[in-house]
C-alpha cells in the first residue's frame, strides 16, 4: 500500500463498508502468521508490541521504509517480540511490514510519525475508552460481566471509522483479580479460574507465565488484533491491570501492589502492549522505566500527562498519595508550559464522580441503605489523596483556558465541569470526560457491582454535560487551537449489535478555548 494519509486510507476503508465491519471480516490485509500488533509513536520513534501465532525460531523482522530491525523477544515462548525503531523523520507515513522467516510475512502497512514538539499542527483527534479488558466467559446467574469479543471489536471499528490520530486506552485492560476476586466467589476459583488458572510466587515461576500468556491473549490479542497497526496507541494502567480490584477487607487494602504483582503486570505489557516512549519533558528518574507515566503530545497544540494512580499510590496515615510527589512535580511543570497550547491530565482514577469506593480521591462512601452517606468516613482512606487531588485539580485550571480531565474506571459515558470542589474554584474550566468502557456488561457496571450508578461527590459542584451512563462507549476529542469537541458514543443490549456501526453521539459539546 502507498504512503498516504491515514485519515483518507480509512476513510477509503469506510466508503467501502470495512470500516464498520468486525476484525474478521477484514480480509484484504494479510497479518500472516502474526497475532496482534499494538504500536506507539513519537516524533522520531516507534515501537510495536506483537504476538505470533507460532514459536519463532529466529528473530522476526520489521522492515521501516526499506530499512530492517530485528525484534527483541519479549518471553520465553518467542511468540512476543517488541521493535524499537528510532531516528524517523516526523510527522510522516512510513511503510511497514514483518517479517518471520518460513512462517511468512505481513502486507505492508503505514504507521505515522507524531508531528515535531516545536510544530503548530491544525488539528488533533483522539479516540479514548477503558476497560476493554474481560473474560467474555466471566458469568454468573445468567448474566455477563463482559460484552462479546465481538461487540468489542465492532463497538472498537465504530470509533476507528471516525480515523483517529491516536488511540488513548485508560486502564483496565485484563481482568484477572486474585485476592480481590477469591473474596468475590466464597474463596474458591470460578470455573474459568480453574481452567487457565490462579498466581503464585515466585513471579517469575512457568506456570505464571503461562497464565499470563493465556489470559493477554484471551484479552488483549484476541480483542485488538491487528486492527491498531495504524494508529499510534497509549495503554495506561489501573487497578485490574495489576490483578486486584481496589478493596479495603478489614484493616487493609489490596493496594499498593505486591512486588509479585507489579513484575506481573511489567510481563503483561512487555508482551502485549507499548512503554511510553521517552519525552525529553519527562525526566527519566520517574518510576516505572515508562510503563506507569508517560506523555501523548501533538506539537505545540496538545499533551495529555497520563498517570497510573494505582502502581505508586501510598497508605501512609501521612503524606499518602496516588501519585509520587516526582510525579506531581512533573505535572506541575507541564501545566504551567504556555507554550503547549492545551494540556489534559489523564489520571487512570477519574475526577468527578464516585461510586463509593475504596481507592478514590474522595470520602464519599455509601450507606446501609445504597445511597450516599454523608459525615460517614469510608474505611481506610486517606485525607492526603484527596489533598493531592486539590492541587492537581488547581494546576489544570490555571492555565488561561478551559481544559480536560480524562480518565475511566468508573464503566461509564460521562461529562461534566467542575465548577468547585471543596475550596479549590478553578481559574477556567475544567471538564472531566468518563470515556466509556469498551468491554463491560450488565455485571460490570457500578449499579450492580457497587450497588450504585456514578454519583457526584459532596465537596464538587459539577456541571453536567453528560449524566453518568451504564453503558459501553467511547469518546472522541477533535482538538484545535481555538475550541475543544467531545464526542460520546453508548451502546447496551437489547440494542441489536447491528446498530454499533452507526452509532451516532449521545454527546457532542464543543467547548471554546479561546
């Protein structure tokens, strides 16, 4: 295939009727012997994450523009291998395509660069969500916790139609809890659980690795395929990402994660999705060697901070916080940056609202009777996530113009401005996005799991754009200098599967920023 723009190579895919259509039924690009493909990019660099269908006896190889890089093996069954490619010219289409030896090869495909960090680029548009990650055998009294691989891909195509620049997936991309999820079932493993199998230490035993293997490619692979292979994607990390949900049993809680399970979920991504590449606005003494914090950055018109608010968060009765004080030195630097024309924090736990729950920047908790419980305190959290909250809140609304919080978490499609919350009053306005899950049914929600829809907390006064909605989505984001577009999309049985490749906005609100 010619380089070309992307947007008009997917729109040709749409004038056709392919881009609507399920992964499967895209048959005129050939992956060959390969799984998924997962890239990312920056200016001058790329990486692919990618599985095979096969063990490799000898390194795959990528080809870029006529040049070829050898993959860096990613597990010991050599079916996942990363390529870093470094170099590149930006803001240009260049032409890929893998190599495996006797095990055949991909079509070529093109991958854009991002534009350069001095460049004033027009236009950006994103395409966001959250959990797309379950088991789509997860049940229970005949009810689904997860929507069809299927649907996922469809609802997945929808979002791809509209031809995104980037991809932005928020947390929660594996279900897998184990502690969290013996409590759930009396102790005992599910049946699936049974059948593929539960953690133990050491990490680095073959038998984890195995599960891991399993349950990415159930997933991940099997969800994306290689349906991202141009469009450059972020993944950033939450609480199920780390195999726990966030639960407070007693006298503790199930974060921050065990050393077990943080090598865990590092294994996961080596496999099966990017690091964030570096940023020369980043300092490279953060934790996470990229994997926890990272940056998406569009020229001078756009970057977006994105921050794992579960892999470092502390429970310490004092100076708690989700995120290292590093890491909120790094925000605080980039949010007074007026060269970037718009910066969105993207904190892997939402602003705005809450479901009562344990591991969120708010006190509010549930009563006996399901409905908020004001005055009550919420057992084991911590006064100082709700400190760091506050300035973080401040830092994003004192830039001069209105600007986004988005995140996921909390299975809903959802907007608002947060006008206030506690004493903090933003300077311009701060419109918090829930993005929509990709993946969650009927048990997912936080009406059936926590006993209650998103509500806002005591301490905010919200302006509602889009009341919280149980639904499977996702959200679009166009963004030029001068205003901000969001676009939400929802989706729920008994609504036929045939409508998702029309779907049509249940929100679309443009938001001046001049």
């Amino acid at each position: 295939m010619p380089t070309q723009d992307r947007r008009t190579f997917v729109g040709s895919l749409a004038a056709v009727g392919l881009a609507g259509a399920p992964a499967a039924a895209q048959t005129r690009w050939n992956a060959g012997p390969v799984r998924h493909i997962i890239p990312t990019a920056s200016h001058n660099a790329l990486q692919l994450k990618t599985s095979f269908s096969a063990a490799l006896e000898a390194a795959p190889v990528l080809e870029v523009d006529g040049r070829r890089v050898s993959g860096v093996a990613t597990a010991a069954d050599r079916r996942h291998w990363r390529f870093d490619v470094r170099g590149l010219a930006p803001d240009r289409g260049h032409q890929l395509r893998l190599l495996a030896g006797r095990h055949g090869s991909t079509d070529p495909w093109t991958l854009r660069t991002t534009p350069p960090p001095g460049a004033n680029p027009p236009r950006f548009r994103l395409l966001a969500f959250t959990c797309a990650g379950g088991d789509e055998e997860t049940a229970a009294n005949g009810r689904r916790a997860y929507i069809p691989l299927a649907t996922r891909r469809a609802l997945l195509q929808r979002g791809l139609s509209f031809a995104p620049d980037a991809v932005l997936a928020i947390g929660d991309h594996v279900y897998w809890d184990q502690e969290s999820g013996l409590r759930r079932t009396g102790g005992q493993p599910s049946p699936l659980n049974q059948r593929i199998g539960m953690f133990a230490p050491p990490a680095a035993r073959a038998e984890n690795a195995r599960i891991l293997e399993t349950v990415g490619r159930r997933q991940v692979a099997d969800l994306y395929g290689v349906e991202l292979r141009s469009t450059p994607s972020w993944f950033v990390r939450d609480d199920h990402d780390y195999f726990e949900n966030d639960e407070f049993y007693g006298d503790r809680g199930t974060f921050p994660a065990s050393p077990m399970h943080r090598q865990l979920t590092d294994q996961l991504q080596a496999m099966f999705w990017p690091e964030f590449l570096p940023d020369p606005n980043r300092p490279a003494s953060l934790p996470g060697s990229g994997r926890s914090f990272g940056t998406l950055r569009w020229g001078k018109l756009f970057e977006a901070l994105l921050y794992d608010c579960r892999g470092y968060m502390t429970v310490a009765a004092s100076g708690a916080h989700f995120v290292p004080p590093s890491v909120e030195a790094w925000i605080a630097a980039r949010s007074r940056d007026r060269t970037i024309r718009h910066v969105a924090q993207t904190p892997s736990t939402p602003w705005g609202w809450t479901a009562g729950k344990w591991g969120e920047w708010y006190p509010d908790v549930l009563g006996a009777d399901g409905r908020p419980a004001a005055g009550t305190a919420k057992p084991g959290w911590r006064e100082g996530w709700f400190a760091q909250h506050q300035r973080l809140l401040a830092l994003a609304g004192s830039r001069g113009r209105d600007s986004l919080s988005i995140s996921g978490d909390l299975h809903a499609v959802g907007a608002g401005r947060i006008r206030r919350c506690g004493d903090v009053t933003p300077a311009a306005g701060v419109h918090s996005l829930l993005t929509g899950p990709l993946g969650s049914d009927d048990l997912a929600f936080p009406s059936a799991f926590r006993g209650t829809p998103p509500f806002v907390p005591a301490a905010l006064d919200l302006e509602t754009h889009q009341a919280p909605l149980e639904k499977a989505g996702f959200t679009l984001v166009d963004v030029t200098p001068g205003d901000l577009r969001i676009r939400q999309f929802a989706w729920r049985s008994p609504t036929p599967e045939a409508a998702i490749a029309d779907l049509q906005p249940i929100l679309d609100k443009v938001i001046p920023t001049t």
